[in-house]
C-alpha cells in the first residue's frame, strides 16, 4: 500500500477538497456540507477559510453565554437532521444548577443546556445563502456536532445590527487571545 492510498492519505485529501469548495462557496448550509461529506460539522467549519472562523475551548463557554445575554436580541438555533428550530429574543442569564445551565426568565428563549459538554466554540463570520454576511457562535459537542447555535440579530431591513457586530468581534477577540500563538 503506497502513502497516497493510506486512509490517512484519503482523509486529508477529503479535507483538502473540501477546504477549496468552502473557499470558493462558503455561504450554504454546513450541516448540509457535513452530510454530503460524511464529516463532523466541526471539520467543516474548521474546513471554511481562516479569516471566516476561530475557535476557543469549551471551557469558554460560560463566559460567552454571560457576555452575549447583554447584546439584547439574538437567534438561537438547533439544528438537526429533522428539525430548524430559531427562537429570537434576548438570551436570559444562565446558572449552573443540577449539571445543566438554566436559562429562565423574560424571554422566549429559555431551557436547560449541559453546557459543561460543550467541547469548543467556534465564532463564524461569513456570507450565507446570498444574504450577505451572518455571525454565529457555534457550541460543539465531543463529537463535533452543533449543540446550539446563537446568531448576530438582524433589523427589520435584515441587516446585521451593527452593536451587536461590535460585540460579537470584541468577544471572538477576548476569547480567542489567550489560545493564539
């Protein structure tokens, strides 16, 4: 068996090809890339040009819930083989009680998250379906799959509201600087 017919070989191949198709396309639905490609939705997002993507670990993710409950309001969105779910409000607060992170309270996002399983987050930045640019801090799981996903609000014209850009950029930024270099 040659080095270029390894598994190994033919998994980074894969990725390879796929990097170029997200850098020539990277504006459709990731899940979809995922299924179409058999990868985690992490390593299609990892897979998306550098400038459009930077990941911290899941040790973050309190802090990012804490600091996006202030940016008022938000998409929150599930996505699985059967369902989109979106919700947009304001996120509540969270707490830590009986191993779930409890959202409650004003709002029409509410429930109960393991966040403690969140293994990465991932801050995405890049255009979508024609639409022009989207935001989006993705929570991953250990298997690399979306547990949630919270999306920059749009105005009535669908813009991105541009504090909440702000916001979103300033804490990719705080996040993301003491996992660089």
């Amino acid at each position: 068996m040659t080095a270029q017919n390894t598994p190994a070989a033919s998994q980074d191949a894969a990725l390879e090809s796929l990097r170029a198709r997200l850098l020539a396309e990277p504006g459709g639905v990731l899940e979809a890339v995922a299924a179409e490609t058999g990868v985690s939705l992490c390593a299609v997002v990892d897979c998306l040009p550098a400038a459009m993507r930077s990941f911290v670990p899941g040790s973050a993710a309190e802090a990012a819930m804490t600091d996006i409950a202030g940016w008022g309001p938000i998409t929150f969105l599930v996505h699985s083989a059967d369902l989109v779910l979106e919700c947009k409000g304001p996120l509540p607060r969270g707490q830590f009680g009986r191993g779930f992170y409890n959202l409650a309270g004003g709002s029409p996002i509410g429930g109960h998250i393991r966040l403690d399983r969140c293994a990465d987050l991932a801050f995405v930045r890049r255009p979508f379906m024609g639409s022009g640019d989207s935001c989006a801090v993705i929570f991953f799981n250990g298997d690399g799959e979306a547990m949630f996903k919270i999306f920059v609000g749009r105005d009535e014209k669908r813009q991105l509201l541009a504090d909440q850009v702000d916001r979103f950029l300033a804490l990719r930024d705080r996040l993301c600087s003491p996992f660089e270099g």
